[in-house]
C-alpha cells in the first residue's frame, strides 16, 4: 500500500494476543501458537519499520503471564534463549536497536544473559527501536519509576519541585517518545497494564483478528483507520466545521 498520503504514527505498540485462541482452534497446542506468533512478530516488525515508523513497543510476557501453566511459561521464556541468535541476525539485518522494559526478578539467568545480549549488540542502531516488555506491567513501571525518583530527591540530585513529565518520564524503563496507535489484537478491548504512562493519548485499534494472522494487510488497514482520527490532545480544533 502507498503509505504516502497516509499519517504516519512515530510509536506504534502492539499487545499481541490471540496466540493460544490461534492454535487451539486449529487443534494445535497453545505453544505452537506461540511460536507463530513469534515469526509473525518478525515479519510485522520489519513491515512497520519500512514505513518509517520509528518505535514499536509489544507486550510479549507481562507480570501476571506468570499464572500460567509451567509448560506455557517455560515455552516463552525458551523463545528468547532458543531464539538468540535467529533475533540477533534479525536486529542485524534489520537493523533494529532491541531493548527490554520490564522487571528482572523471576527471570533466570539465561533469559537475563539473552536480554543482556540482545540490547548489547544492537544498541549501536538508531532509526529503529524495538522496545520489547517482558515480565513488564505498567503499574510496576510507575512504582520503580517513583522508587528511584525518592531515591534521586532523598540524595539531594533532583529537587522535587522541578518534576514534570518531562522528568518523570526519564525514570521510567526507557524514556521512549509517547505512543500514537495502539493495537490489540483479538477482539479483546482492554489495555491490560500496558504502558499506561506512555499510552495516555494513543489512538486503540482492536481488530479480531488473532495476532498470528495480523499480516501486513491487517496492519495496513489499522493505518488508513489511524489516518481518519482527528487527535486533539485535549484540545479543539477550531478550524474544523464539526465541532
Ligand atoms: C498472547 O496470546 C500472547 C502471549 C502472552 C505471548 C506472546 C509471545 C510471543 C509472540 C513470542 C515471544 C517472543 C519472544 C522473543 C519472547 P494468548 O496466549 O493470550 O492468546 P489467547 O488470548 O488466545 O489465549
């Protein structure tokens, strides 16, 4: 599709669901859902970023993923280490910076090193960014934010006083640009704890999709949906008849 008469968002966000739906409704277990989703996940990345789109954040495991079944778990935590060197090549070719949001604990040490690594090897690209949540949870990111801010106040390196957004957002895990367009797939219509400081002004985007068969078609159709909303930021456009 010609995205040139289209607007074009800087932060899209992905929460990747419908996986387990996927696969059980093809009499498959929720695993090879999961491994789907994981090589659509790359052919959808590199689509966004060759439309000059510059960050794209997807929620892959989040704080409460823990609850599931051990296999389940253990299937996805072995995505990142099974993985490392089919991500690195990608992040190469592609050219990507891959980065983690999320906490560290409960994570073993193997998926720690894999992410160690990921974020090492590619922190020398600059035009895209992956941001990749992992055992993340927005409300975690706001509570460790607030944690070292205390912190940072209490040594006397940032006076109160002068905290905005501005400043907040430096403490959160990445100081990433605000999110533009936030698409879930599936049907479900919830955020779930998802970037919920960064997602204050994104426009959602739910198709029915499950995140397996959301191709390059489906993500072209969230474009054209994206370019027809008016963003006002909280604000009135005057200009505009309809208001
Ligand atoms: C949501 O579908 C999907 C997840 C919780 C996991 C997503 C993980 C990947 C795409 C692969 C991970 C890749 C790496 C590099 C770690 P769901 O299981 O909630 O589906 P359902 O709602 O149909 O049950």
């Amino acid at each position: 599709m010609d995205y040139s008469k289209l607007k074009i968002p800087n932060h899209v966000a992905l929460i990747v669901d419908g996986n387990g739906r996927w696969a059980t409704e093809k009499g498959m277990n929720r695993s090879a859902g999961h491994k789907q989703g994981f090589l659509n996940l790359k052919k959808l990345t590199a689509y966004i970023f060759s439309k000059d789109i510059h960050y794209i954040s997807a929620y892959l495991f989040s704080t409460e993923n823990f609850k599931r079944s051990q296999m389940e778990v253990s299937f996805i935590m072995g995505l990142l280490t099974n993985q490392l060197k089919d991500i690195l090549n990608f992040c190469h070719e592609e050219k990507i910076k891959a980065i983690f949001s999320g906490r560290k604990e409960n994570l073993s040490d193997k998926v720690l090193k894999a992410m160690e690594e990921i974020e090492k090897e590619t922190k020398m690209y600059e035009e895209k960014t992956f941001n990749i949540c992992f055992n993340y949870g927005g409300h975690t990111e706001i509570i460790d934010a607030t944690k070292k801010i205390v912190k940072d106040v209490q040594k006397g390196k940032l006076d109160i006083n002068t905290l905005d957004e501005n400043t907040y957002s430096k403490y959160l895990y990445h100081n990433l640009p605000p999110i533009d367009l936030m698409i879930r797939t599936s049907g479900e219509q919830r955020l779930s704890n998802f970037m919920l400081w960064q997602n204050s002004y994104a426009e959602f985007y739910f198709p029915k999709t499950y995140f397996p068969d959301f191709d390059e078609k489906e993500f072209d159709k969230a474009i054209l949906e994206y370019t027809k909303r008016d963003r006002r930021f909280g604000g009135i456009d005057y200009e505009n008849k309809s208001h």
